[in-house]
C-alpha cells in the first residue's frame, strides 16, 4: 500500500480575473523509501499542490475544489487545522526552497530546530537538545556544540539548507516535501545537499517529493518522475525512459532547454583589450582584528566582444571582484583600467561620467528594481541622468530598448511586480544596457530562473553582445551556463585565481583540482 496516494486533486485560486485552475485533477502516489520528483516551470502548480495536501495554501484566495490525498488512513483534505498541525513536521515535513526566509532570524538555530520536537514529541529541553546535536551532526554541520547557538545569519547558504533539512527530520516524519532545495545553491553543495538526502531517505526508508524545475537534477535521485504543465500532470515516467523517450511537446521542451552543450561559435579573433585588472585584492576587516580577503591578487584581461565567465563556490570571491571592478567596492590594492584610464586612485566625481561605460545586471531583479518605478521610468532613468535623452526622444528611445530586449510595448506603464522572473530580468538587461556599455558584469542572472526562461534570457544575451559589440563578465556558479555562454573561464577558490582558459580546453583538460571537483559535481542529464 503506497505511502500517500492523491486523486484529482484541483485547486483553484479566485483573482482579478476569475478563479484560476493551479492545480486540475492531479493524481500521484509515494511510497516508502521511494523519491517521486514533480518537474515544471513556474506557475505549472508543482508547489501548490504539495502545499495543499498540508493546509498551506493560503485560503482565501486559494480552494481545494476536489480531490482526495490518502495517508496512513487519513484524508489530508478532510482533516480539521488542528489534525493538519499535529501532521504537519511530524508525520509530513517539508524542506523549503529559501532557508534564509523560512528560518526565524531573531531565534537561534538551536531554538528553531528542538521546536519540532519539543511540540510533537513533547521532548523535555534537555533530550531536545541532545537529539539536535546529533542531527546536526548527522546533516554534516562541523562543531555541532559550539554552532547550536548560532543565528541564521551566521551560515552560508549551503549550511541553513542542511539546518532545514535536520529541521525537517528530527521529528522522524515518515514523507518528506522537498521543494526547490538545491536551486540557489553551488555545484558542490548541492551535490552533497542531494547525497545527504539520498542517504537519509535510505536510513529512515523516508517517501520523499522532490519538487524541481531542472531536470537534471532529478536525473539521479527519483525513481518517477511527474511532469507539470499549467496545472496538469502532461507526462510520468521512469527517468531512464522518460529521458530517452519523452512522449510530450513540454518534456521535449524541458530536456532541450537542460541539455545546453557548448558554445556555437568560436572565441573572437580580436584581441583588443577593454578591461584590465591586475593584482587586485580586496580585503575587508573581520571581527578580532583578522582580515578576509574576499579578492587575493586576481588578474584579468577582459577583451572586446568577449564573454568572460567567472565561477567558483559562495564565498570565493565572484560577486565582490566584479564589484570592485565596477568600484562598487574599494579595492585595496592593485590596478584595474578601462581602456587604459586607471580607476581605482579616481573618486565618486571622477568615476560618474565612466560609468555609463561600465553597467551591471544584478542576479535578482525583483530587488533591484523600484517597485514604485514603471518600465518606462526604470529604463529612461538611466538616460535621463547620463544626459543622453532629451524629452522629445526619450520614449523612442525606451521603446527601442523594450524592442531589443523582447518585452512588449504596450508593456510601458506595468510595474516591476506585474512581470514574471524572466519579464523582469529582461527589463534589468534593458536598463543596462540603456547607457550605450563598453562593459557589463551579469553577476548570477539566470540561476533563480526555470530552465527554458534560462536559455531565452542566455538566447539574448548572445544576441545582445553580438548586436552591441558588448564585452561581457559572465558570473555563475552554473557551468552548464558557462559552457554555452562564454568564451573564456576564470576560477576562483577561496578569493585566489585557480585556472583560467577557453572554455572547451579547460572542460576538457581541467588543470587545478578544485576545476575539477566543480566540473565532477555538475548535474548532468546524460
């Protein structure tokens, strides 16, 4: 007898515009010790029908119109909030895909994760505590004792998705809702991430839903698979079948958009350089007088029409090396030029009329796009303050800008929050490259983005740098998107430059270790 067993389950959601169907007649079943992965873009309902089945649908606006959800002889559906709670982080217990906006930050972490079991289990303070440690231990957090009264704040990424998970299991729950738990996370992480649920799955014979928008990631750890498509089930399957021989238009879709391959075209012969950075670190002042050097003695020639990846893990250094090239952050020492002018002895006056010349698009546009600002005025801003507007041509000049980047004209007067993740990225690019750029550092712009807005938004960038003979600092820790997108790689570990290369040499021929423990724990779907 299967674990959980759903039947045409519907929800529907009451908006503007009428009731809208997230999910329709969806039907599924898990059982112990097995892992079902639900895949789908969003909006294709994959979440809310997971957060259904535990009264986490927000109602109103949410309804569950139908359907049934079978466990351990219960129908989750029919269940009064107070049975749902006494299910939910005891019998059923869910890793979400935040951990930073799930977790308390005015609690410590050892606080949040007894809760569970102090109100399931009604475990006095002192066994709770014992149990955490040797959860946290179990999830591979290093110095259990000392780090128990750590807040959220205080761990990496990778670090607070494992403190959610032990969250989740020290109950001992008997199904697991796992929803978008690697999305954010570094290569490497999340190649432990994945392996430290798959070993806990098989030590606890835990069902678990792993609920994903990348194939690839699901490729290893499900034994089915259920395709999502606005709100409907289009396809299931065994991977090993369903991969091989996807039977609908949208896994066709999914698979072409995950399956990336190399860049077409070959490296630019030019050899003309635009950006030059030599020997820059980047130190930054740490409590007890010790000093983390985020940046440590990095060179690069960044040459015109050129798309240069920068990877590494969180923490090695990407995002503040591309700040200090821009002078975001303060470099401490070494030289960065722009076309020969040294940028790093100018001040803020100095640096204003350059920085037309350098933009850049940030990983989330939800948040560094003004919520209050519409298109019209995110992208005219821009002009208007570098003066290379004036009222008469400003909205031609917004319009061919919307034209370039692919967002519709009559899309003018929308706000940021009217647009999906893919509109929204569109409209950051647009904003930088309103100031006409010789240079502009993407710094992670696709890695909240499902797979096929991916390869739209990669599909544009190329387009772009070849129309506007751009040069480009590519950062991510994706190198799937790497490997498409750029012509050269620089890696970083730990602030330093490990290797650097074309990007088909170094995929083939990776010389430094950690190249090649990055490459080793890429998702791959073949």
């Amino acid at each position: 007898m299967a674990l959980l067993e759903v039947e045409d389950l519907s929800v529907w959601f009451h908006t503007r515009n009428g009731m809208v169907r997230a999910v329709e007649q969806v039907s599924f079943a898990v059982d112990a010790g097995e892992t079902l992965a639900i895949v789908g873009e969003s909006g294709s309902g994959k979440s809310v029908c997971c957060y259904s089945l535990l009264g986490l649908v927000p109602m109103p606006p949410g309804r569950v119109e139908s359907g049934s959800a079978r466990f351990a002889g219960r129908d989750l559906l029919r269940l009064a909030p107070r049975q749902l709670r006494a299910v939910r982080g005891s019998e059923i217990a869910t890793i979400f895909q935040d951990p930073m906006t799930c977790l308390n930050p005015f609690l410590t972490l050892g606080d949040q994760l007894m809760e569970p079991l102090r109100q399931h289990r009604k475990v006095g303070r002192k066994a709770a505590r014992a149990r955490a440690l040797e959860l946290l231990e179990e999830v591979g957090i290093a110095d259990a004792e000392r780090r128990f009264d750590a807040y959220p704040h205080e761990f990496s990424g990778g670090m607070r998705q494992r403190v959610m998970i032990a969250m989740a299991l020290i109950a001992e729950p008997k199904l697991l809702i796992a929803d978008e738990p690697t999305t954010a996370l570094d290569v490497t992480i999340q190649a432990q991430i994945l392996r430290l649920i798959a070993e806990l799955q098989a030590r606890r014979n835990l069902g678990v839903i792993f609920v994903s928008h990348d194939l690839a990631v699901v490729a290893d750890i499900a034994d089915r698979i259920l395709v999502m498509q606005d709100g409907r089930v289009v396809e299931r399957g065994a991977p090993a079948t369903l991969f091989r021989d996807p039977q609908h238009p949208y896994t066709r879709k999914l698979l072409a958009a995950s399956r990336r391959g190399h860049k077409a075209a070959p490296p630019p012969p030019q050899r003309e350089p635009v950006i030059e950075v030599e020997g820059l670190r980047t130190w930054f002042s740490a409590p007890g007088g010790r000093m983390v050097k985020a940046v440590d003695d990095v060179s690069l020639t960044l040459y015109r029409n050129e798309i240069l990846g920068v990877v590494g893990e969180s923490g090695s250094g990407k995002s503040t090396l591309g700040r200090s090239i821009l002078q975001l952050v303060k470099p401490t020492a070494g030289s960065v030029r722009l076309r020969g002018t040294e940028l790093t002895t100018l001040d803020e006056r100095a640096l204003r009329p350059l920085r037309r010349h350098l933009q850049m698009i940030f990983q989330d546009p939800y948040a560094s796009l003004n919520p209050r600002m519409s298109v019209f005025d995110a992208l005219a801003e821009p002009l208007r303050y570098h003066r290379l507007a004036s009222r008469r041509d400003v909205t031609a000049q917004v319009l061919a800008l919307m034209d370039d980047v692919g967002l519709p004209r009559s899309a003018i007067r929308k706000y940021p929050h009217e647009f999906s993740g893919g509109q929204r990225q569109r409209i950051a690019i647009g904003r930088a490259l309103a100031t006409r750029p010789e240079v502009v550092i993407a710094d992670e712009p696709v890695s909240a983005l499902d797979v096929t807005i991916q390869a739209q938004i990669l599909e544009l960038i190329l387009a772009l740098v070849a129309r506007h003979d751009l040069s480009l600092i590519f950062i991510s820790h994706d190198l799937s998107v790497v490997r498409y997108l750029c012509d050269r790689v620089l890696v970083l570990h730990r602030g330093k430059a490990v290797e650097s290369g074309t990007t088909e040499a170094l995929w083939a021929a990776p010389q430094a270790a950690y190249t090649r423990e990055l490459l080793a724990a890429a998702p791959r779907l073949d």
